[in-house]
C-alpha cells in the first residue's frame, strides 16, 4: 500500500487547521518505533493522535481527504477492542519498499501510548483469538479487516498487513536493515521531529510528489533536468496561529532548487490565472524559494481561509 504523498501533506495541514486552538506538541517516535521501521523507507508521517482526536472539526476534514489505505488501518484499529482513541499519544504510518522490487509497497502502522496489554491480551485470550508466533512476538488478527496487531511493549504496537507487521518485526529484530541505519532519514528527522505534523519522503517519493504538484508545468524540458537532482523532502504543519505549512526539497545543487523553485512559481502562476479570487489570495500567501540547495514552499493563512480552501476546485485538483 503506497501512500498518496501530496494528499498526505494536505490531509496534515487539514487537521492543523481544525486545531487551531491546541497547544501544538511533539510527535516524536521512540527507539523501538524507528527500529521497526524496515530501512528502504519511500514515506513516513507521525501525527500527534491525542491532539486531533480532540478536535471533531479535525477527525471530519480528515475523514474527508484521507487516503483509502491509511483510512482502513485506522478504522480497523479503532474497532480491534484496543481503545486506541483513549490510550494512543502518536500515530505513525511508514511505507516501505518489498525487498526485489523497485515499486511495490507496503505500509506499517506503528501506535504509541499506555496501552493496557494484559487486559487486551487477556480479552483476546477469553475470545479464543489464537495468535502467529513468531520469535518471541505473538501476532493478533484485528477483527475480520484482515489485519494484525503485534505489541512490541507496553507503549508500543505495530498494526497492518501480516506481511508488513512482519517486515516490522524483522526490522526490530536486525533480520533486515531498520530506519536508524538510514543516514539520509534519520538527519531529515532531527529537523521535524518536534512539530506535532510532520512527513519524511525520500528520492523517489519526492519525484513523484513534484510530478503530483507541478501539473502541467512537469511536462517541461526543465522538470526533466531536475528530477533526477531530487534527494528528499519533508514538510511540516503547525497551527498554533492559525495555519503554516512548510515543505522543504532537498536538491543535489544550488543551481538545481533555484531551477526546480522556477517551475513552482509557474505553476503557481498558471493557477492564479485559471483559481478564484479566494485561490489567488491562498496562492499570493504561498512563498516559493529556494536557498542553499533546498527547495522552500511556505503557506500561512488563517484557519477561515483555509477552511474555505479545502472546498475549492483548486484544492480538489491537488488531491486527486
């Protein structure tokens, strides 16, 4: 299961929105949770859990823009028993790439908390649930989904397709190379880590997220010359002010993102011509640069205005 990365990125700022008000936290994954995560990483995305599900406002716009995928593992882990609405702090979703394969995915869930596990464990003991053992881990079904949920410890599940519960568990374990040996991640990490909205993409997640952005103006000659250049990307929401998105790309070269910060404000100019005159305002609000080989794209506006932006033909373009 791939992740829809552009409409990931709207799907974050979307509850960031409906947050408004909140204190913004952390969303910071523990050794255990990025050891899981198997190391050929294409897409992460950690979300403070506890802050959006405090928000209905946030739970219906994100309902509304949620990737099928991301929406069945958490309907299923919603509906397992395992409360994770009470004892869930941060929800991660990572997509990794099947080992022998350059664009086949998968996706793992991994959940965060104080969670109950005797209880669970005990409840699930008395249904006659019969867990997979594998090593020393027992592996849940999660109801009729198709899915399974495995606990690492008290704080920590991993939940999804056996397949990908199991690249999980490899990764855990050392069978397969994990995300603390990915270079490249880890630093990108460090820079997001503490915003309570944030996604890592790498190489080729990030070329097809600029191919998803730009539209048409990908089709040029000048896309061609960067794409290859692409090295990763993140972006990150706050929303303790009303609403600010920022994306960063890292490119090979200077040269390269001033290039590649070129075609965005054409595309942007593209689309001031064709939007409304609600959509030119959210796209004069968006600042696009470039500085020191990165790529920059920064959007800030109130929670209002960008509430009526997520109804505009110019939004459902970007998501679809």
């Amino acid at each position: 299961m791939a992740i829809t990365h552009w409409k990931q990125a709207l799907v974050v700022a979307a509850v960031g929105v409906s947050a408004g008000l909140m204190q913004a936290r952390a969303a910071q994954l523990s050794g255990d949770a990025k050891a899981s995560i198997p190391n050929d990483l294409q897409q992460l995305i950690v979300v403070d859990y506890r802050a959006m599900q405090a928000s209905p406002a946030a739970m219906n716009l994100k309902e509304k823009i949620m990737p099928p995928e991301l929406k069945r593992l958490e309907t299923a882990l919603k509906t397992s028993g395992l409360r994770v609405d009470r004892d869930a702090d941060t929800l991660a979703f990572a997509a990794f790439r099947v080992p022998g394969s350059s664009t086949q995915t998968r996706t793992v869930g991994i959940a965060q908390g104080q969670f109950q596990t005797s209880a669970i464990q005990a409840n699930w003991t008395k249904q006659k649930t019969k867990p997979q053992v594998i090593r020393n881990y027992s592996i849940y079904p999660m109801g009729a989904a198709g899915l399974s949920v495995v606990f690492l410890n008290q704080t920590t599940m991993l939940f999804g397709d056996l397949s990908s519960v199991k690249s999980g568990l490899d990764a855990r374990d050392g069978v397969v190379p994990n995300m603390l040996t990915n270079g490249d991640m880890m630093n990108e990490m460090n820079v997001v880590d503490s915003r309570a909205l944030w996604s890592l993409l790498d190489q080729r997640g990030t070329q097809t997220m600029m191919r998803s952005v730009l539209g048409d103006a990908a089709s040029l000659t000048d896309y061609d010359s960067v794409k290859n250049r692409m090295k990763s990307s993140r972006y990150t929401v706050d929303f303790a002010n009303g609403i600010h998105f920022d994306m960063a790309v890292v490119m090979s070269d200077t040269v390269t993102a001033a290039t590649a910060a070129t075609l965005m404000k054409g595309m942007a100019l593209m689309r001031r011509t064709q939007g409304s005159s609600m959509e030119k305002t959210a796209l004069n609000d968006t600042s696009i640069d470039s500085n020191s080989g990165t790529l920059q794209v920064s959007y800030g506006s109130s929670d209002g205005q960008f509430s009526e932006l997520l109804n505009s033909p110019l939004f459902q373009q970007v998501v679809h």
